[in-house]
C-alpha cells in the first residue's frame, strides 16, 4: 500500500501576514517588547521630556492668558 504525504499549500513558503494569537500574545511578543524597550528606550525618553515641555509651556500660555485677561477686565470698569 502507498502512503500519500498531505502536504500544507503554501509550506516551505515564507510567512507574510500574522503571527498566531498563541505566540505573539507569548513567549513572542515578550521578547519583541522587550527589544523595542532596549531600542527605543532612548527616544522614548526623549519624547517623554518633550511631553512635559509641551505641558509646562501650555501652562505658562494659561497663566500670561489670565494676566491678559484680568489686565482687560480690570481696565474695562
């Protein structure tokens, strides 16, 4: 009796697309966290100091805003 080898379409192929739900929520996608932190841990902080720039600086522009304000306000009476 022959056997007949059952052969996946496309095996042997490069995988393009997904990962499966099982590796990339795993032991994967762990260590692809991992090596973005170790990369990027540089421009993360970088971007984290040019957050709270942005955050001090908008609360300089409320405040003179106020001074404005409270400067019109108080001349119009």
């Amino acid at each position: 009796m022959q056997s007949t080898k059952h052969v996946r379409p496309g095996a042997g192929q490069p995988v393009t697309g997904h990962i499966s739900t099982s590796l990339s929520g795993g032991l994967l996608g762990g260590a692809l966290r991992m090596a973005e932190s170790v990369l990027l841990r540089g421009g993360h902080e970088t971007a984290r100091r040019n957050a709270w720039d942005a955050v001090c600086e908008n609360r300089r522009h409320a405040r003179d805003r106020e001074d404005v304000h409270s400067v019109l306000v108080g001349s119009a009476h």
